[in-house]
C-alpha cells in the first residue's frame, strides 16, 4: 500500500518479480495508479498482464484487499512508521519487508526481511 515514491522501491519490487519468473497466474498489485516511469518499466519488463493498479482506495476498502492477499511486499528503503506492515500482520497475511529504518523492528520478528 503506497504511493509512487522512489523510496518505497516499487521498481525493486516490479524486477525481482520479473527475476523470480513465478507462476503467471500470480499477480502483483499495487495501490493508487502508476506514473508514468513505473508503466514505462512495467512495459519493458513485459510484466503489463501480471500488474495491478487498485487506483485510490479509502482505508475502509484496505481490510478487504489485505485478506484476498496472498502476502504483503514492502521492501521500502525507509520509513517513518510503515503501517502497512501492521495492517498486513493483522489481516494474517506473510509479511515481506525491509530490514531498513524502523521496519525490521514494527514486523516484530513476524516477517521475511530482506
């Protein structure tokens, strides 16, 4: 759950997906809707059938997407607080995060940390 800003690694999170090469019926989605740099990526990755933009979602439609998730992945480079970690924890969802800033420590030894 984020907004496209350089320091969430979004475009980390699109090639490592690329990378993995995992089964093409799992999708990544993300929040909100891409700018123009993340659909250039995508479409150079040739990743445009396996990425999902929600567009805006208010925090009452969030419990929802978290619970239809099959896992959380914020490798963000910092963060103040990083309540999605929480969120996703609480919705009983694995937890893939950063070992950076403070979410190593919110994850509360709970998540994968790369």
């Amino acid at each position: 759950m984020s907004n496209r800003k350089k320091h969430k690694n979004e475009a980390g999170i699109l090639k490592a997906f690329k990378i993995a090469d995992i089964d093409k019926r799992i999708k990544l989605v993300f929040t909100g809707n891409p700018d123009d740099n993340i659909n250039a990526l995508i479409k150079n990755l040739k990743l445009e059938d396996r990425v999902i933009f929600t567009g805006y979602l208010d925090a009452a439609e969030l419990p929802k997407l978290y619970r239809t998730a099959s896992a959380l992945v914020f490798p963000s480079f910092y963060e103040g607080f990083g309540l999605p970690v929480i969120e996703a924890q609480a919705s009983g969802i694995p937890v893939i995060t950063s070992l950076s800033s403070s979410l190593g420590e919110i994850s509360g030894g709970a998540a994968i940390l790369v």
